[in-house]
C-alpha cells in the first residue's frame, strides 16, 4: 500500500515538471492559437543559455534575468518573423512552423553553447523527506510548489494586471477583441516572453534532474498528452493533466510495465491521451467551440 | 488536300452557282474533310462536310414540312456560332433569306410580316417579340431557340433545334435547288438583300485576294459586336463552302483567347472592335514600367533597325504564339481595317487584310458589317 | 403555427403533400435561443424566401434541415418522410443540397472540379477501380464529367473552368458554390444568403440563374435574403422569423400587408444595428452593402473556430 | 517549355482526367524515366547508386505517401516512419517464416500491414481535427517503436536487435548489386507514382481535397467523411510501408527499429512542405533537395574550412538551414518547391506576357 502510495505521489510530483512545461504551451495557444512545438526547444535554449551564463561566472540571479532578457528578445523575433507573415494561416501550417522553429532554436542554442551536457545544480539536493508513513523526494515538492505558485501567479496576472484582461479578450473573442483596439502584436510579444520565463523555469528543473542537454527539447513531446487531457486552453487543465499523465505514467510502468516487459512511459501517455480524446476532445477544462456554418 | 483554291475551283465542282450546289460538291469532293470544328461543354466537335450536309438536309426537311417555303425569310437573333451557319445553310437550301440585324432595332418594318424566326436565347425570344409586336406581325409559325431547350413546350410555336431534325421527313419531298438570283441575305438595318450568286461570287473574290483554301484552320470569332452575324454570314459562310476549309468555333466569345490557343488557325476572321480587343488585352499584358525587359520589349516593337529588328521578329513570333496565333497565315478584318488592325499589325507582324463593300459586295451588306 | 397570421395564410396544398414542413422546431446554443418552435411548409416547385431580421434563426434553420444542426425539439418532413434529425449525408442521399452563408466552395480546386464533387453521390465506381483507372472508373469519371460541363454551361462558368476557386472574385465564388449544388440535381435546393455582398449586377445575374433552375429544372428551392426587392420579386412564398419564431408565413404580398412583420422588422432593424455596433463579427442588416459584408462576414467564419464561447452577437452572426 | 497547345484538342471527357494533359509534359516525362532506367546505370557509379539515388527514391516515395494523406486529405500525420517500420518488419517476417513468397509480394504484404496501421491510427480523426491527429500520429509512432524494440520475436529473437535481409531475388534474377538494388527500387517506386497520378484526377482524389477543403461541405453534398479520411490513411501508409521495406530491404540491409524514429517523421514531413503538398511530383523535388543539400553542405564545410571541419557544426548549420527553409516556405510558397517549378513554367509558357 505504501509503495502504491509512494509512486502515486512519486508520479504526481513528476508530473508537475510535465505541468510546467504544458503552461508555457497553453499560454501561447490561448494568445494565438498557436499549437506551438517549439516550446520544448525555448525550454532548452533557456536552460541552456542559463547554465552557459552561470558558468561565465554570473550569480543565479544576474544569469536568470539575462536569460529572460534573451527570451525576450526571441520573442520579438518569433513574433516579427513568425507569427506576423502567418496570421490567419491554418492551425496546421502554424503546427508545422513551430516545428519548423524548434529545429531552428535548436540549431542556435547548440551552435552558441556548444552541443555537451552542462550540469546544472540549484542547490536543492535531491533527498527523501518523511511525510507521514512515506517519503518523497525535496526536489519533487520544492518543483510542485514551484509550479503551484506559478499557476497562481499567472492566475494573478491574468485577472488583474491589463495584459492579462486583453489577454483574455484575445482568447475569448479574437475580432471582438481587435474592435476594442486591442494590439495583437504586442499581446504576441508578451505571452511568448512569458512562455519563455515559464520555459526557464521548467528547463531549470528538468535541467538539475537530467542534466542540460539537447535531449531536453524532448520534454515537449511529454507535454503533449498532457494538453490534450487537460485541454489545449486552460492552465488549470495543463497542471491536473500533467498530474494525471505523471501518476498514471509511473503506476503503469511499475503495474502494466512489468507485464508487457516495460519501456512503456513512452507511449502510454499518448494511449491516455487517446482515450480522454474520445470522450471529451476539448480535454477536461477545455472548451468546446461551437462549429457554425 | 489538293488546291481547291477558289474561283478556279469552281471549274471541278461543275460551276456550281448556289449554295446547295457547293455544299454537295464540298460532300462529294471531300465528304471525310473536316467541315465545321466547335467547341461545346468544354469538348471539342468536328463535323465532316459528308455529315454537315446530311444534317442541313435534315434541317431543311424540318422547316419545309414546318411550312417554310421558298421565297420564306427567317429572322435571326442570334451570335455567329456552328448551330446557326447549319441552318443558315438549309434556308439557303430552301431557296429562303436570313433576316439579320437587330430586330429591336429600327430595322423592321410593317412590311415583312414575320412568319419564321431564329433565337440565341429566352432573351433573344422576347426580343424578337417584341420586335413583332412594334409592327404588328401575324402570328408566328416556326420559331427555333437555340439554347434553353428544357424552357421549350410542344404547345408554343418554339422548337429547339433537335425537335426541328425530329419532324419526320416522308413529308413533302423538298422544293427544287434555288436559282443563282434567289435572295440570300436580307440586311435589316440597310434594307439590301444580296443573292446566293452574288454572295458567292464576292466570297470567290475574297478568297482569291486573301490566297484562302482548303485545307487551312480558320477562326471565327464569336465576338464581334452587335452587328457579328450578317457581318460573319456575308464574309464567312460563301468563302466556307466554295474553299472547304475548316471552319472552327471558339466556347464562347469569353473563352476564345483560350480556344484559339487549342486550335492554332492558320486565318481567323474578325471585326474592327475584335481585334482592338485582342490588341488591347494583349498590350495590357505587357511588361510595363521602366524595367528593362519592358524598356527592350515596347522599344523593339516600335520597330528600329539592326539588333532590334531581330529581336522585333522573334518577339513578334512569340506573341502569335502565346496569343494562339502560332500558325496565322492571315487575318481577315470584315468591314474594313482600321487602326486597331494597324495595332494588330504592330504586335503580331501580320495586317489584317480588309474587307468590305468595295470586294464587290453590294455596299448595302458592307453597311452590315 | 405560432401566430394567427400565419394560421391564416395557411397556404393552401396542392394535390401532392408539402415537400418540405418543418413542425416545432427549437435550437439553442448554450444559453442563446435560436430557434423556438419554428413551424411551416414548402410546397413543391416553389421559391420559399426565409426572412427576418439578423438573428431570427434563420441560418438555423438551414443547418437543421441539411442535418448540420441536431434540432432540440420538433421534426423535419422531406417528401412525406419524417425525422427529428439525419446527418448530413443522409440529408444529402434524400435530394437536400445547399449553400452557405459564409462561402464554403473548396478554395484549393478548379471550378470543374467543385462542380464535380456535387455528383460524388452517384459516381458508380469503388476507389480500387479509380486508384488503378480500371472497370467502371472510366465511364464514371466521363457521365460526371459531362454532367458538371452542363451545369458549367447552365451557370455560364466556362471562362473560369480550370481556374482554381480561391483565387475567384466573390460573386463569382457564390456562383460555383451554386453550381456544385446544383450538380447534385437536388429536389430540395436551400440557399443562405445567395446574393450577400453583391453588387447589383451581380445579384440581377444571380436572381435570374435561380429563377432558371426552379423553372428550367422545376427545383424546390427555400432561400434566405436580405434584400427585399429581390424577396418579392422572386419568391413564391415568403415565411418572416423573429426572435426565432414564425411571425408571417404567405404570399409577398400577403406578407408585405402583415403588420407584425412589419414592426418586427422595423423594431429589430434597430436592435440589430446596436448588436452591429457592439462586435465587429456581426452581420449586416439589409440593404447589405457589399464591402461591409466582406469585411464581416469572411472573418466571422475564423472566429467562429477562433473563439471558444461565441458571444450572442457573434451566434447572431451566423445565424 | 515554350508549350504550342494548337491541334491538342480534347475531345473526351476522359481528357480532361489524364495524369499529363499536354503532349509536352508526357515527353518531358518519358524522357526523365529514359535517363532513370537507361543513363543512370550505364553513367552513375556504385556510390551514387547506393548512397544517393537508392534513398532519394524511397524517400520520396515515403514522402508521396505523406502527402497524400496531408497534402491531398489535409491529415497531418508525424507518424509516417512508424509505418514504414511496420512495412519494413512485415516484409521480413513474412520472407522469413513463409519460405517461397515471392519478394514483391512481401513488399505489398509489408504496405498492407502498415495500412492496416494507419487505418487505426487515422480512427480518432472520428472524433478530432487538425493538429490533435499530431498526438494520435505521435501515439502510433511510439507504440510502433517499442513494440518492435521490445519484443524480439519481429527480429527473430536476435540479441543485438538487428536483422540483416535475404538476398534480394526478384523473378528469380539476384538483384543483390548495387545497380539491381538501384533498378529494383526504382521500378516499385515508378509503379506506384504513376499509380498516385490517378489519385488528383479522380473522384478519389477529389473527395479528399473536400475533406481538406471544408469539411462540413463535403458532408453536406453527401461525402462519407470518416471513411474519406480512413482510407487516406490506408492508401498513404500502404505507400510509406512499402517505401519502409525498400528502406529496409535495398538501402539498409540490415536495420533496427531506430532507422524510423521520430526524427525520420519529421523528415518526411519536411520533404512535402519543401518540395510542396498536395502535388506528387513535390515529393520527388523535396525528397532531392533533402539528400542533396546536406551533401553540398558537407562538401562545401570541408572546401572552405579545409579538412578540419567539425561534423557536429555541420550538423547544427543543416538544422538552422532546413528550419529556417521550411518557415520560409510556409510563409512565401506554401505550394513549395512544386510550385515554384509550376510557377516559372506557366511564365515562360506565356512570356513576354505577363497573364494571359
């Protein structure tokens, strides 16, 4: 029962980096309807753009806002670049650009930082901490709280700050939304900045877990059952969904794993993901667009 | 396919006279020759001179046995297109006249009483009863549309083409071949008839000055302008059947520059307006502005020696060739050539070669086009 | 039937039985009521024009009974058969074609080729044989060709027969869009909308095409228009909708005495032209003047993939 | 390409459905398959046969499959290696546990099982639309992965995972060479293009471009949706199986499932968007550009930088490079390459016309 315990929350946990990485995805696809592949690739890039300042001998700190500054200005780019000769092109020729970005950031980020693994140590060691009959790892709660709090922070912004309201007139009602006067571009420029911070974050964590490395830009493809569980447009749906795929992920290897002779936390997901499809394929928190004619 | 070169020609098909005449020698001489090319629902037919002159025979039973005798007129209102220069053709077999003009014009007058018509269309078919009803015509006995066969009911006088083939021909035998001085050719708007003789003797007479025989593609354009069908009958229809050339029909007057294109004709027959469209659409769709190409191009065609005459002559085949006038041997401008043939002349290296009332047509049908 | 007015002018049948009658209809979307028990007939051969002011439940309708839209409440009688909802294709089997408010031709084909795809319901040949050009495929592919070259020619399309759709000017789009229905050789033609954001040449050569096809091939055809001019001029039988409900059901002229329909139009000329203020997806209201309609109603169709929860106004739109 | 149309009269309907409307494009066609099936083997040597031509046929072969199902039906699927996989594994059971079938059959075997692959793959395209096929296509991929990975058995129970193929015999001559291997392929991939030339000019063809056009009308004039988009996916992943045997059979020789990871998707999926969707000749072009491109790069890292020439930049710039083009393509010419090549043909068809 313990260790049924123990990999259920073993499985959460982990499944909070998944919910990090989903976030930055669903703010750019609220934004622009962009189902964006390269998050994964930001995601690199960001960590390894960090970890290569850090090694420069910059403080945490000074490494952390130069990097967000980067992504800042990736951002422009993508939007100027990207987003901008594409608007109101389908959603799959927009799927296929982003695809199209992620080898491009790819390519940079390894050809600015070089193609080795860099280790990256936040400073949290990774030991078991008791709680009650079992124990878990200070690095999964420290990530959780991590994300916890920026979802709460994005939940914030997005009801408070006027970014955040245009941010939402933008999703709700795009031509609405553009008659209010409200200036796309810019909304691009700063949800995929955001998307960009969120990145950071995340590559942080995955990066102190597995080391910085090109193979981080992987993690998208974890993201993405997530998002169809949890539904493209909802944050919220983003953090249960990677819950759901973490613990369910985990308690299949260990149960499902075994008997078909394991490596399954590849597909199984997807398999998850299927399923929810069939039976709500606007995912849980996901809203279902009225198909008129 | 041997000469058969106009007037000369005539001496082989026994000095035929009239129009019936020359299309049974065309059918005898050359029955498996292509007579009549159109293009109809995006596909192309051709017609033999043997199966041309079966199916006017057809139709000359049907309008005999609708009533239509010699001496008859049938009014056209109607576009140049292969359905009406078959009809055309058995009226002219009946020893009939084609009434051609705009009915809604002033042409009619209280004296023709109109007894059969021809329309293009509903359009068409109100018009000419409108027309009718201007001077009081008697009631009609044979009307034909030619399209909009679905909107055509037994009851009405009406029939669509194929109707009029189906009328059953152990009828009355047909009347006896008309006379060289039957009248063939009645221009409403100038009043002037013109006799299946003189008709052909003018069409031997552009034949001979344009060197048009058999053999050749030639193009009828569909878009003349108002006065396209006397015009294009006056021109056309004599030359067509004393040389036995191939005649061919563009879809429609929208989709002839593709058409023509298709067809490559070696002489296309066309209107003062119709090549000022073609001259028109294709100097618009030059290179234009101070690039060089454009500069090299519109200099060249302003003609100049050395170099740029080269160039002229190689730009000049081109254009025929993009225009689909790959193979034009000649151009005729019915009614006479103007400036826009001196434009067409300028693009395409060839000048339209005139004609109108001074061929020796009465100047009457001249008017006409 | 929902007023005395229309109760009234219940037109009187033919000897056959409505082609088409339509009995309690409701639609909602959400919170938003489209459609409220919506009832009345077509009789065969008849030009029947749906009008009523934007968001009436017109378009609704349309959806219904081409089986896009499932009805939330009534049944649909098609030629004596009927039903509470059919898909699509069904409808489509039974003789139903139409076309859309928002041109829905298939941008990325040639004109030929969209006419073609309006006979797909009786192309006899299975896909082995037309992948591998084999047994029936042939003479399929020639019967449909020739089939769509007539309506080619009916519509007087043969200009633009091989040039791709999307590159088409508007009314042109309309035009195809018409004929592909037309390919279908429905019984039942519903139109939405044939002549929004045309010029008045254009909507003169449109009339007049349909007009051909309810007499020339005897088509039932129910259309939704805006203008009034072309209602009255064309139409056999007018039904006026309001607020999702039958307010007039009759002839032009009966329809044009109608008081009701009068103030319904008039009071909810004005609700609409707020509504219009409000969102830019709104549509326009009669007369619908050309550019204003490109403008809206193009993007309206983004929004609507766009935008996850569409505002009333923007339900109005399409409705 | 200075087309004289004159005298080229359709004068059946059936004209206007042939693979090649102009007398000149069938020449110009005939021409291309003289220098493939006569030149190249008299001309081309071992290293061009086998390191070049042989992959860029297969490719585009994949690539056709592709776009079928994207550029025609308008499925995105980054699925296709992993139906390549199954064409591959199939072929190679079945010559390896029923003696006596004859080796293209185990090909067309090999396309029927990745069909019948894609066919459950393409089922979720029931419920969803437009880049969710990504996760469904993705789903496939991965489970395809693992299970060949995993379970043994599909290669013969070898410990390495590797299997190495039979000699090649087809109607009983070996076909083992290089330059038979290179005649082999080409033929298979020739056969099944003219095939796929059917598909445009077909009501086939034409109910998936309504699918992919707008669906909700296609339903409307009565076009069966679902079973469209299934049997998109059928005929494309029966073309990516049997490109998956060849890649197994005639280029590798021997292989394991990681000649069709997800990378080889992606690079399929490439080649359409370069050489242009929803025309067959695209895969061709796009499937050159993808092998020819990285070869010139190669080539000239080491003409310009000398022989010190770091593989792993050469690999980042070829990343950037293919990133930035396929950006740049969906931006400027989503038609691709294809469609450039069309372009620059209807110019010159009507130079020095500007329209016509």
């Amino acid at each position: 029962m313990n260790f049924f315990l123990e990999t259920l929350i073993g499985g959460l946990l982990a499944g909070v980096l998944y919910s990090m990485v989903a976030i930055g995805f669903v703010l750019i696809y609220k934004a622009s309807g962009v189902f964006n592949f390269a998050q994964g690739s930001l995601l690199l890039f960001a960590a390894l753009t960090f970890v290569s300042l850090t090694e420069r001998g910059f403080s945490f700190w000074v490494a952390f806002l130069l990097t967000l500054a980067t992504m800042a200005v990736v951002a422009v780019l993508i939007e100027r670049f990207l987003l901008r000769p594409l608007v109101a092109r389908s959603p799959i020729t927009l799927f296929m650009a982003t695809l199209g970005l992620s080898y491009i950031i790819e390519g940079v980020a390894q050809a600015l930082w070089g193609a080795d693994v860099h280790g990256l140590d936040l400073g949290i060691d990774d030991v078991p901490f008791p709680i009650g009959p079992i124990s878990v790892s200070r690095f999964d709660l420290i990530a959780a709280a991590t994300a916890g709090l920026l979802v709460v922070g994005l939940a914030l912004f997005a009801g408070r700050s006027r970014l955040g309201l245009s941010l939402r007139a933008v999703a709700d009602d795009p031509l609405a939304a553009l008659s209010l006067g409200v200036r796309l571009p810019k909304i691009w420029r700063w949800v995929w900045t955001l998307a960009g911070l969120v990145g950071l974050i995340a590559g942080l964590f995955w990066g102190s877990r597995s080391g910085v490395q090109f193979s981080l830009s992987l993690v998208v493809l974890k993201a993405m059952p997530v998002l169809v569980i949890g539904g493209f447009d909802s944050i919220a749906g983003a953090l249960v969904g990677g819950l759901i795929v973490g613990a369910s992920e985990k308690l299949a290897e260990v149960y499902i794993g075994e008997i078909v002779g394991g490596g399954i936390e590849n597909w199984f997901p997807y398999a998850l993901a299927i399923a929810s499809l069939m039976v709500r394929p606007a995912g849980l928190f996901g809203e279902r667009a009225i198909e008129r004619v | 396919m041997t000469s058969l070169a106009s007037p000369s020609s005539a001496a082989n098909t026994g000095a035929a006279q009239t129009f019936p005449e020359w299309l049974a020698a065309r059918a005898a001489r050359q029955g498996d020759a292509v007579a009549l090319r159109y293009k109809r629902r995006g596909l192309w037919h051709q017609e033999s001179w043997r199966e041309l002159e079966a199916d006017v025979a057809a139709l000359a039973r049907g309008l005999s046995a609708r009533g239509f005798a010699p001496g008859d007129r049938l009014l056209v209102d109607a576009g140049p297109g292969p359905t009406v220069f078959r009809v055309a053709l058995a009226v002219l077999r009946l020893g009939g006249a084609l009434l051609c003009g705009v009915p809604g014009g002033s042409g009619l007058g209280a004296s023709d009483e109109i007894r059969f018509a021809l329309a293009e269309d509903d359009a068409a078919r109100a018009r000419i009863g409108a027309a009718r009803e201007a001077v009081g015509a008697g009631a009609l006995e044979l009307g034909i549309v030619l399209d909009g066969e679905d909107a055509v009911d037994a009851s009405s006088a009406w029939l669509s083409l194929d109707a009029l083939r189906e009328v059953d021909d152990t009828a009355s035998p047909l009347p006896p071949l008309p006379s060289p001085g039957t009248e063939g050719l009645v221009g409403l708007s100038a009043r002037a008839s013109l006799t299946q003789g003189a008709w052909l003797q003018s069409a031997q007479e552009l034949l001979a000055a344009a060197g048009i025989d058999a053999g050749k593609r030639v193009f009828a354009s569909r878009s003349l302008g108002s006065l396209a069908l006397p015009a294009q009958l006056a021109s056309l229809l004599g030359a067509w059947v004393v040389s036995g050339f191939a005649l061919s029909f563009g879809e429609t007057a929208a989709t002839e520059d593709y058409d023509r294109r298709e067809i490559g004709p070696h002489v296309v027959f066309g209107s003062e307006d119709g090549y000022a469209a073609l001259v028109a659409r294709t100097r618009q769709a030059l290179p234009s502005g101070h690039g060089l190409e454009a500069r090299w191009i519109s200099r060249s065609l302003d003609g100049g020696g050395g170099p740029r005459a080269l160039l002229r002559r190689f730009l000049v085949r081109r254009l025929r060739e993009v225009v689909g006038l790959g193979h034009l041997e000649r151009a005729v401008a019915v009614g006479g050539a103007g400036a826009a043939a001196a434009g067409f002349e300028r693009l395409f290296g060839i000048a339209p070669f005139a004609w109108h009332a001074s061929a020796g047509v009465p100047s009457t049908v001249g008017t006409l086009a | 039937m929902s007023t005395p007015s229309a109760s009234a002018s219940a037109a009187p049948q033919g000897a056959h039985p409505p082609l088409l009658e339509l009995q309690g209809i409701r639609l909602a979307f959400k919170a938003v009521r489209a459609v409220e028990d919506v009832s009345f007939k077509v009789r065969r051969h008849e030009i029947c024009a749906v009008i009523g002011p934007n968001g009436a439940g017109k378009s609704s309708i349309l959806n219904i009974v081409s089986g896009v839209y499932r009805p939330d409440a009534g049944s649909v009688a098609f030629d004596g058969e009927r039903r509470s909802h059919m898909l699509p294709r069904q409808t489509a089997q039974q003789g139903i074609a139409r076309t859309f408010q928002n041109i829905a031709v298939f941008k990325g084909m040639s004109v030929l080729e969209n006419l073609l795809t309006g006979t797909t319901l009786r192309f006899e040949s299975s896909w082995l044989e037309q992948l591998l050009w084999l047994g029936r495929a042939k003479g399929a592919e020639r019967r449909e060709r020739e089939h769509a070259e007539r309506v080619l020619e009916f519509l007087e399309l043969q200009p633009y027969r091989d040039a791709p759709v999307g590159r088409l000017a508007y009314g042109l789009q309309k035009r195809v869009e018409l004929g592909r229905a037309l390919a279908a050789a429905p019984q039942l033609l519903l139109l939405d909308e044939p002549m929004a954001g045309m010029n008045a040449s254009e909507k003169q050569s449109m009339s007049e095409a349909i007009l051909d096809v309810n007499r020339q091939l005897g088509t039932t055809i129910v259309l939704i228009e805006h203008d009034m001019r072309v209602v009255m001029d064309i139409s056999d039988h007018v039904v006026v909708l309001d607020h999702g409900r039958v307010v007039g059901d009759g002839t032009p002229d009966e329809v044009r005495q109608n008081p009701d329909v009068l103030r319904a139009y008039l009071g909810s000329r004005r609700q609409a032209a707020q509504t219009q203020s409000q969102s830019a997806a709104s549509d326009i209201t009669d007369p619908p003047d050309a550019s204003a309609i490109l403008a809206a109603s193009a993007p309206a169709a983004s929004a609507a993939s766009a935008a996850p929860a569409p505002s009333p106004a923007s339900i109005a739109a399409s409705t | 390409m200075l087309y004289s149309e004159a005298g080229q009269l359709s004068t059946d309907y059936l004209h206007g459905a042939r693979r090649f409307r102009l007398r000149q494009e069938r020449l110009e066609v005939l021409a291309v398959l003289v220098i493939a099936f006569v030149a190249v083997p008299a001309f081309a040597d071992d290293y061009w046969l086998t390191a070049i031509l042989i992959p860029f046929s297969i490719l585009a072969l994949a690539g056709l499959g592709l776009n079928l199902l994207t550029g025609f039906a308008g499925q995105l699927s980054v699925g296709s290696a992993g139906f390549m996989a199954v064409g591959a594994y199939t072929a190679y059971n079945v010559l390896l546990r029923l003696p006596g079938v004859p080796l293209l059959l185990a090909f067309a075997l090999g396309g029927v099982a990745a069909a019948i692959a894609g066919v459950l793959a393409g089922l979720p395209s029931l419920r969803i639309k437009g880049f969710y096929l990504v996760v469904t296509t993705l789903a496939a991929q991965f489970f395809i992965e693992w299970v060949f990975t995993r379970f043994r058995w599909f290669s013969n129970d070898n410990a390495s995972g590797l299997v190495s193929v039979p000699r090649l015999v087809v109607l009983g001559r070996d076909a083992s060479s290089p330059l038979g291997r290179y005649l082999l392929t080409l033929s298979v991939v020739v056969a099944l293009t003219a095939l796929a030339l059917n598909i445009p000019k077909s009501e086939l063809g034409r109910r998936w471009m309504a699918v992919r056009d707008m669906d909700t009308a296609a339903a409307v004039i009565g076009i069966p949706v679902l079973r469209t988009k299934l049997l998109a996916f059928a005929i494309s992943s029966f073309y990516c199986g049997v490109a998956g045997a060849l890649w197994g059979f005639t280029y590798l020789g021997t292989f394991d499932p990681r000649a069709w990871e997800l990378s080889r998707s992606f690079q399929i999926l490439f080649i359409i968007i370069i050489g242009g969707m929803g025309s067959i000749m695209g895969s061709f072009l796009g499937s050159a550009f993808m092998l020819l491109v990285p070869i010139a790069m190669s080539h000239a890292g080491s003409a310009l930088l000398g022989g010190s020439v770091d593989q792993g930049a050469i690999e980042n710039y070829k990343k950037i490079l293919f990133g930035l083009l396929i950006v740049a393509f969906l931006i400027r010419e989503p038609g691709g390459l294809a469609r450039l090549l069309r372009r620059a043909r209807d110019r010159a068809r009507i130079w020095p016309l500007r329209s016509w």
